[in-house]
C-alpha cells in the first residue's frame, strides 16, 4: 500500500528529474488518487510534505505548482554599482542581470505613517514625526517573488527625492537620493533568519517550514544621517547574501 511517505518520494524524485520543472503543476488530487490508489488524506499529507521542503507551493486556483529552488546570489557590492543618477537599473536589477536573470523591483504601495519608537531612535527622529512607507517586490519574471521589502525615509527627504509616489522608481531608490544631493555613503545590514509569518509565506510561495532570511539595512549620508530604514524577508533557500572584498585589519 502507497503511504504519503511514498507518494511524496515519488513525486520529488520526478520533480528533480526534471519531469515536473519549476512553474508547472503537478498532477490535481484526484488524478493522484487515482493513480496512486490512495486516499484524499494521503496525497494532502505528500505535498504538505514537499511544500515543506519548499519544491511546491499551492494555489486554489492554479492547483500544485513546482517552486524554484536556484539560489540567488545578492553581493553586498551591488549598491554601489547604482549610484550615478540616470540609469535605470536598481541594485535588484542590477545584480539579477549579471547572473543572466530578469530582476524586477515591482512597487506595491507607499503611504505616510508615524515614526514609531524603533524607527524614531534608527531614523533619529522624535517618536511621532512623520515617514514615507514603501513597499515593493524583488522579483525574477515573470512571477518569482524573492524579496520582500519594506522600507521608511524621513518625509522631508522622500518628498525630495521623489520616494513620496506612487510607482517604480527607475534606477533605485539609492540613485533618487544621489540626483538631489542626498547621496548614500555608508549601509550596515543586520541579517538573521525566523520562520515565516503567514502572509509572508503566502507572498513569498513558500511553506510554512521553509526558514526565511531576516535583513534590516540602515543607510546613511556622508554626515552619518540616515536616509532609510529598510527591512526585507527572503527564502532561506535562495537567497544568498555575499559580503564580499571586504578589507581586513593589516592587509
């Protein structure tokens, strides 16, 4: 008799040869079943098991999908390649296309909210004063969501630079601040990992089991004044953060 333990076995050994590829679906429930001959609960039990693992991820109305698993290599240098105001590529952009990918940064909102205590002391701002919010999507096309971003600027500094509306910002945020004098100097990331909540797991197509890169990045000016707070959620298993050509004491 075929358990969920099998049935899972099976179809991840024809996932990875390539049977199923990433973006297709697998088979619907009932075709399982009944090739299989197992019960509904079984073959609930098996894809649970591979969403888990993070090789699918379940729509209601696309059915089993097959998820990407090809790691996503973030260098820390990506952001000083955007800086000259004018072009139109962002850091996402950027770095996806040196690894031949199509990265997009998709824009989902921006609205004013209130500095509360945290992003008052990181903004060094009174609790309170009044923030520009964005929040957007790193994301390989045509549809491979592989960051959340969610970030916050002083309103007099976004309405300057622009981050104030609605829509993409060609070129990058880091580029919009340069064209107005306000240019980034320095950039320190806290990275750490967590499971994922569940409109992040939903956004980011993954199982609740599957871990996600944690990452709070502050950028400031030449005087040391932050510019952005910004706090982005990403696959564990696909994105990698590479801090390279960093300078060691004494060499």
């Amino acid at each position: 008799m075929t358990s969920s333990g099998d049935l899972s076995a099976d179809l991840r050994r024809r996932i990875e040869a390539g049977e199923f590829a990433v973006g297709s679906k697998l088979p619907t429930n009932a075709q399982l079943m009944a090739d299989h001959g197992v019960a509904k609960a079984t073959v609930t039990k098996a894809i649970g098991t591979l969403a888990d693992e993070g090789l699918v991820y379940s729509s209601k109305r696309a059915g089993t999908i097959v998820r990407s698993t090809s790691p996503v290599p973030l260098p820390l240098s990506r952001y000083g390649q955007v800086l000259t105001p004018g072009g139109t590529a962002g850091p996402w952009e950027a770095a996806a296309a040196a690894l031949g990918l199509d990265g997009r940064m998709q824009f989902v909102s921006v609205e004013r909210v209130r500095a509360d205590s945290n992003l008052a002391a990181l903004l060094a701002l009174t609790e309170g004063d009044e923030l520009v919010y964005r929040v957007r999507h790193a994301v390989v096309l045509p549809t491979d969501v592989v960051q959340l971003q969610h970030a916050w600027y002083p309103a007099s500094i976004a309405e300057a630079a622009g981050l104030d509306r609605n829509g993409k910002v060609e070129g990058g945020i880091y580029a919009a601040l340069a064209a107005v004098g306000l240019e980034p100097a320095t950039t320190s990331e806290t990275v750490g990992a967590r499971v994922p909540t569940e409109d992040e797991a939903t956004e980011l197509r993954i199982g609740g089991r599957v871990w996600v890169i944690t990452m709070e990045r502050i950028t400031r000016d030449a005087q040391g004044r932050a510019l952005e707070v910004m706090r982005a959620v990403a696959p564990a298993d696909r994105l990698q953060l590479i801090y390279d050509n960093l300078p060691l004491a004494g060499s």
